[in-house]
C-alpha cells in the first residue's frame, strides 16, 4: 500500500480531523507501542499500520480495504 492511499483511506473511513488525530495519537499495541504516525515514519508498512488501526478502532473487516474504486485505465 502507497502512503497516499494510507492517508486517503483514513480520511474516508474517519474524517479529515479525526484521522489526522488518530495516527499522531493513537498508540497500538500491534505497533509495538507506537503511534501510526511514528510507525510509517520508522518505516513500517502503511498497510500493515492501516490494518493495526482498524482492528484497534473496530472497524468492520469489509472495510478494511477501503471504498470501492474505479478501474485505472
């Protein structure tokens, strides 16, 4: 995963302003204590900190890979 679709992804599922807060504030376990945001800058996958997230904040598992898309042409 791309970080653009990280943070894309975050803003659809939780808002602008909750998801920004959510990954400079939130600390998972799953991320060995580290916020979302220190994750991606240790340089943990951004997919692998998407999934940590939704599990912490009960997203749906139907919902963990985000809105539905166009095909690219």
């Amino acid at each position: 995963m791309r970080l653009s679709r990280f943070y894309d992804m975050l803003e659809h599922e939780f808002g602008a302003a909750q998801g920004r807060m959510l990954a400079e504030q939130t600390v998972l376990g799953d991320l060995g204590h580290r916020t979302p945001a220190q994750a991606i800058d240790d340089g943990e996958d951004p997919k692998t900190v998407w999934f940590a997230l939704c599990k912490n904040q009960d997203v749906p598992r139907e919902r963990w890979w985000g809105p539905d898309r166009e095909p690219r042409r």
